[in-house]
C-alpha cells in the first residue's frame, strides 16, 4: 500500500508547458447549449455527407466478407486503414474524383505520407487514428447519433464485444449503402476487397476505386430518393427524437433565407441573435421557429459574453507583460486606456446612460424599457450594435473594446429576463461558469460604483480568481494550466506559458458551417461565394 505523503511534491512526469483553450471555464456551458438544444450529434468536422456513407459502408462491407473465425477486431481493423487510407488520398487537391463528383469540404487524413505501392498500415503512411473517420473529434459519434451506426458493437460467442461496429439495418441506411455499392461494383478491384495483410495498396488500385465512389463526394452524384434517405437521418422527424433539434435549426435557415433573401452564415447568425432583419423589421416566424430562434440568441450572448471577458483576460495578461503586478495596478492601466478613447470612467451607470441617451435622444427611459427599445430598434448592421463609438487606432485596445461591447450586450440581454423561454437558458452556468443572469444581478450591484472600482472587482473575481479556480479543476498531473501566479513581486506569468498576452481571443466554432455544408449536401439549399440559398430540390 502507497504511504500518504507527509509533505509538499509533484509528479515525476510534471512539465511547465502551459495548455488548455477555455482559460475561463465559460466554453463548456456553451457547448451545453449547443449540444442539446440546437445542433446535437454533429461537430465541426462532419461536414460531408459521403463520409458518412464510408463510415457506415466500412463495417457494412467487412461484415459480407469476413465471416467466422476470421470476424475479428484484426482483419478489421486492417479493412477499415485500407479504405481509410485510398478514402484521404482522394482528399489532396489534384484527384480526379474533384472532376467528377466535386471537392470534398473537409481534408480527413489528408497529411498521410503515401507512397505507392504502399502498406496497409495508419503508421506506414505516418498517419495516426486521431485522424481516422471513426475518432470522436471527426465522424465517430456523430455516425451514432444519427443512427447509421448501431449503437454497440458486435458480439462474440461468449456475449463479449468484438470492438467492431455494426451498421444500422433500417430502410434509409440500407439504400445509402446499396447507393454507394452502385458505384463500386463497377471497379475493377470490387471483387478483390478482401485484402490480406501483406497487401500492398498500388496507385491504379487507389485511383481506381476512388474514381467508383470510394471518396467523400461521390454522395453528390446519388439519385433524390438516396439524398432523401440521408435526410430522414440528418434531420428526424419525431419531436421526441433528439435530432429533432437539427430539423428545427434547418426550418429555421429556410424561414430567414425566405425573408431576407441570400445571406452569409454570419449575417444569419446575427439576425437570430437580435431577430430582426436589416430593414428594422422582425423575422416573421412560427411560435415553434421563434423559440428556437431565442436559444439560438442565447447561445449567441454567451459567446459575446465569452468573448469580451476572454478579451479582458488577455489584457490583464498584456499589463503583467508590461509590469503591473497587481489587479489594481492592472484595472489603472485600463482606465488609462478608456480614457484615451475617451470612453466615460465615472461609472457603468453613467455609461449606460449614454449610450441610453443616443438611442433615445436624450429622452429619460427606464433602463428595462431602454433595453427593450434596443432590442426592437438596433439590428446588427445599425450604428449602435453592440458597441460604443472607439478609436480605431492602437491605443483602442482589448479593454476599451470589451468595455464597449459589454455595453452593448448588457443592453441587449437585460430585459431577455422576463422571457419565458430565454430565463432557463439565461441561468445556465450559475455563478461557478458565470450564467447570463447571474453576470447581470453582479453588474447591477456594482453599476453605480466608480468605474476602476469596479473593474478592480472584475479584474479580481471574473478574471483573476476565475482562471486561478478553472485551471486548478483541469490539472491532469502532467501539464499546468494555469496562465498567472502569486509570488514575491506579485501577479506574473506562469512559467512555460509562451503565448500570454499574445494569442486572439477565442469565438467557439458552433456547427452551423458544417450542418449548412450537409444540407447543401442533400439539396435542400446551396452556397456560393459564401451566400446561402435555398434551392428548392427537397423541402423538409
């Protein structure tokens, strides 16, 4: 039995090197939202539909040809790095399925090193399983939730897992993978799929197959009805189904698109965070569409919300660079700074006031009744969107800028309080991930405060004791994460931390680009030069 140690030590194995992307502790409660309100079951990657296929098919096909005692995890394994292997090569610019089937939109594995005629083997083209479809990171849930993949893997005799997945036997997966079967049979290499494990994959073999739809895009040359079949996945139909969210963020795209016309993934974004379109108006939608649209904004105020506290972060990072030692002397250096884009630093009250004033012509509203009108009136290309007017040069730096957006934002979300649908997403987080509700009841019992008060307080609670209790939860025991420390000069940098005070401020990747590629995928809309349309093909 180990001894309980008597006094202070660290691990053998400990490093310096500093690591992590959410020094805050907010980005979790984000994904929360995102996950199970608005798009589950995909991520960021999984933007081909006919990788999809693959993944299902490579189970499908192995299942057919290994039978018996040769039904093992081994011969499985060396199946699946075969196709995978021939499967990226057709990812690198310059493979001739571009020409006829499009390009694929992500590059899964495209950095294997293959030189023909090469081993079947991830590690003899360099290449590791992080990069295989099946990792969780790329298709490998995702292949779960929608169903194309059983959600266990196949059994031995004795009732134990094999470890080797089994593809879904339902309508809509079978005509997926006789669609892709299709194109296949006519290779010439089809009847010889059964490879050993002393195979060696040869450049005509490669092109080959990949040519007969063994490639990411060759689900765009499927027929309607096969589209369709990948659609009854993407997007179910059953309220009680989880994926049910998917078709309610779809239905939510085409209702926009058919207001506002063409319109980038961004501007999309924006008119579901405040609801109303560039010309003022409202988007007119059902009362099904509009609450989802409403979790939707919520999602989109925490990322705000995310965004201008990380960029407070990164400033108090820049003032330890510059030497202040001390929150005090950090929340001077902002005041400093807020000066200098002459932004008000008598309170928060007082820059409510004014950025009231300009909405209002100066005429006394209040505060609730202002937030409303902001929220009736500023649409996100009007000139008061989220922000104060700030100097565009250098010295308008990371505090003036979140200041100004926190203004914005404060604005916006604080009659979202009396929203029956927003309030239980508002309180996600509590105080330990800094929930919307919990953020706002903080601002207002400091918002008549002196404004270097009150970002001494920030600076101290949101940020500084923040990042110090985050980075503590998420020690693994080999590699700190902590960004700043205590130590006889004051608050410094942790050694090992090469990038503080120096890396951009982090905007969660949340999807949407991805699901918008899969419905592109199915035709149910299209992009081009960034704009997406509907193409009325297939109406969901």
């Amino acid at each position: 039995m180990n001894t309980f140690p008597e006094k202070p030590f660290l691990t053998t194995d400990f490093s310096d090197k500093g690591g992590g992307v959410d020094f805050l502790g907010l980005r979790l409660v984000n994904l929360g939202i995102l996950s199970d309100e608005l798009l589950p079951g995909l991520n960021n990657q999984t933007r081909d539909a006919g990788s999809f296929c693959v993944g299902a098919w490579i189970p499908w096909k192995f299942t057919q040809l290994w039978k018996n005692a040769e039904f093992n995890i081994s011969n499985f394994n060396l199946f699946r790095q075969y196709i995978e292997i021939i499967f990226s090569s057709h990812m690198t610019d310059g493979s001739d399925t571009h020409a006829l089937f499009g390009k694929p939109k992500n590059r899964i594995g495209n950095g294997q090193k293959v030189k023909f005629p090469c081993p079947v083997s991830f590690e003899k083209v360099k290449r590791t399983e992080a990069t295989s479809i099946y990792a969780a990171p790329l298709y490998g849930p995702a292949l779960k939730y929608m169903e194309l993949l059983q959600k266990f893997p196949a059994a031995a005799i004795d009732g134990s897992s094999t470890g080797i997945p089994l593809t879904s036997e339902d309508d809509d997966t079978k005509k997926l993978m006789t669609a892709l079967e299709k194109h296949l049979i006519e290779s010439r290499f089809y009847k010889k799929l059964k490879i050993s494990k002393d195979h060696k994959i040869n450049e005509d073999e490669a092109a080959d197959l990949g040519n007969h739809g063994l490639c990411a895009s060759s689900f765009l040359s499927f027929d309607l009805a096969t589209k369709k079949s990948f659609l009854k996945k993407l997007l179910p139909t059953e309220a009680n189904d989880s994926g049910f969210k998917r078709r309610l963020t779809a239905k939510l795209i085409i209702s926009t698109i058919e207001q506002v016309g063409p319109i980038d993934g961004w501007d999309l974004r924006m008119i579901w965070y405040t609801g109303l379109m560039t010309n003022g108006k409202k988007l007119n939608l059902s009362d099904e569409l509009e609450k989802h649209r409403k979790i939707w904004a919520v999602f989109m105020a925490r990322q705000y919300q995310r965004y201008f506290l990380e960029k407070l972060l990164v400033f108090f990072e820049q003032s330890l660079i510059e030497g202040c030692h001390s929150i005090e002397e950090v929340s001077l250096r902002a005041i400093d700074e807020l000066t200098k884009c002459n932004i008000s630093t008598q309170s928060f009250a007082e820059l409510l006031n004014i950025e009231c004033g300009k909405l209002t012509k100066n005429k006394t509203i209040d505060l609730s009744e202002t937030s409303k009108l902001w929220n009736n009136t500023v649409h996100f290309q009007h000139k008061f969107f989220e922000y104060l007017e700030v100097d565009e040069s250098e010295d308008a730096n990371n505090s003036a800028r979140a200041i100004s957006l926190l203004i914005g934002w404060y604005l916006r979300v604080k009659s979202w309080g009396i929203d029956e649908i927003k309030v239980p997403f508002l309180k996600y987080g509590d105080s330990d991930r800094v929930s919307i509700s919990w953020f706002i009841g903080w601002i207002d019992k400091r918002s008549t405060l002196d404004l270097k008060q009150l970002l001494n307080e920030l600076f101290q609670e949101l940020i500084f004791s923040q990042h110090i209790r985050i980075a503590l939860s998420r020690f693994d025991g080999e590699s700190q994460k902590i960004r700043f420390i205590l130590d006889d000069k004051g608050i410094v940098p942790t050694k090992g931390t090469t990038d503080i005070g120096t890396r951009e401020v982090p905007w969660m990747a949340d999807r949407l680009d991805a699901f918008i590629d899969l419905l592109c995928d199915v035709d149910v809309i299209s992009k081009s030069d960034d704009l997406i349309k509907l193409k009325n093909v297939i109406n969901i």
